[in-house]
C-alpha cells in the first residue's frame, strides 16, 4: 500500500510540475475566447465584444509550434455608432490575424496582420513570453516591421515593445472563471505611415502603456491600453467572459 501511495504522489506531482510549464497561450485548433471591451468602465459602443479563434496550428520542422488566431470585433446590438462600411468589414467580417510562435515553451509573438490586407512583409518579433515567470522578471522585447497594401493604400507600420517586466503574479476572477495570472506591464511604441488603417489606427505616432494579465494555457485574461501620447485618455480593457475548447 505505501508503494502505491508512493507511486500515485510521484504520478500526481509530475502532472502538477507538466501543467506549471504550459505555455501561455490557447495552442488547440477552433479553441474560441470571447472578450468584453471596455473604454474607461463603459462598454466599447461601437464593439462592445470581441471574438478570438485559433484558425491554423502548424507543428514546424525546426521542432517549434506556429499558432494563428482570427480576432473579430462583435456588435450584438446594431446601430450603436456609425462607422464607414469598409471599418466595419475590416474590424467585424474580415478581423484581425495574430501569429504567435511556440518554442521551448516559450510564446513569441511576431506579427498582428489585418486579414483585409494585401502583400504583407514582416520582419521580427513584438515580445517573448517564458513558461517560466517570476515576479521583477524582464521580458525580452523586440521590434516588429511591417509593410502591406490596405485599400489600395502603402502602409508601414513599425511597433517596437521595452521594459516589459512582470510586476505581479494575482489570482483573478471574470465570467469566464477563476485564473492564476501573471500580470506584465511595459511600453508599446507604434508608428504609422500611409493614411488612416482601420485596427491599426490613422497615421502617426503612438505611445501605449500596456498591461496584460496571462494564464497558463489561455493567454491573456485581462489586457489594458492606454494611448499615452493623444486625446484618447481613457484606457481600453478586454476581459476573458467565455472560452470554448474543442474535444481532442
């Protein structure tokens, strides 16, 4: 009987010390996360929900994990705020592609691409993500460049992450359940060039203080924005509400 309470512990913590390693990423193919946004305390009145999906998983011959999610702005009540009809195909129809690369459990992040976009041309990463995180950790952040054509527009766009760190580890509590998080906080530098690009904002330059709330397994819990250098004063905050994973 010791023998097998023995055996059962070591089973027990080794599946403990597995689950403690996930990355922090949603890596199942039609996995959905359903987000509430919110500018200040009230509900985004022209998107008040956003939808995310992981579309593709492709297992890379480097041994690394490629993942892409779909993200898609939700109105469920219509006529809440006019918007141009290109915007609202872009941003509720066409959405958002996000790519993420998993390697030694560690998430890359390497580009945010509009799907409406046209002969898209990366190069570099926007931040590193460990499986491992303490608190007062640096993050390795990078600098991503991007050059596409958006309705019948040249655009450039360049985003450089610093000074991320991880400054808590909290539990948090959302519709969607209870969550262990690592919360990192830094600063996000956007230049746009080429006229006014739906997602990614108009032409210019942007200054983001960013901070995102991560769950082993899921990504981003929480995520607040906050533009730093224009009028847009009050932060914008996505929360987890719901998450669906498919049966493997």
């Amino acid at each position: 009987m010791k023998r097998i309470t023995l055996f059962l512990s070591i089973l027990l913590s080794l599946s403990v010390f597995s689950q403690d390693n996930r990355p922090f990423a949603l890596l199942q193919k039609g996995a959905v996360a359903e987000y509430s946004v919110k500018i200040g305390k009230k509900p985004n009145p022209a998107f008040p929900f956003m939808t995310k999906e992981i579309t593709e998983v492709e297992r890379l011959d480097d041994g690394t994990t490629r993942v892409v999610t779909k993200s898609i702005m939700q109105n469920k009540k219509k006529g809440l705020l006019k918007l141009p009809k290109m915007v609202k195909k872009a941003v509720s129809e066409d959405g958002q592609f996000s790519t993420i690369r998993i390697k030694n459990d560690t998430c890359i992040i390497e580009a945010t691409v509009e799907s409406a976009a046209e002969n898209v041309n990366t190069d570099g990463f926007l931040l590193k993500i460990p499986s491992t995180m303490n608190v007062g950790d640096t993050l390795e952040c990078g600098t991503l460049s991007m050059t596409f054509k958006l309705w019948g527009r040249d655009v450039k766009y360049k985003t450089s992450y610093s000074n991320f760190r991880v400054v808590a580890e909290k539990e948090i509590t959302t519709a969607a359940g209870t969550f262990n998080c690592y919360v990192v906080r830094g600063r996000i530098k956007t230049s746009i060039k080429g006229g006014y690009t739906s997602l990614l904002g108009a032409s210019g330059e942007y200054l983001v203080d960013d901070e995102c709330w991560y769950a082993r397994g899921i990504g981003v819990v929480r995520q607040i924005t906050k533009v730093t250098n224009k009028r847009i004063v009050k932060p914008i905050c996505y929360e987890l509400i719901s998450i669906t994973v498919p049966d493997e």
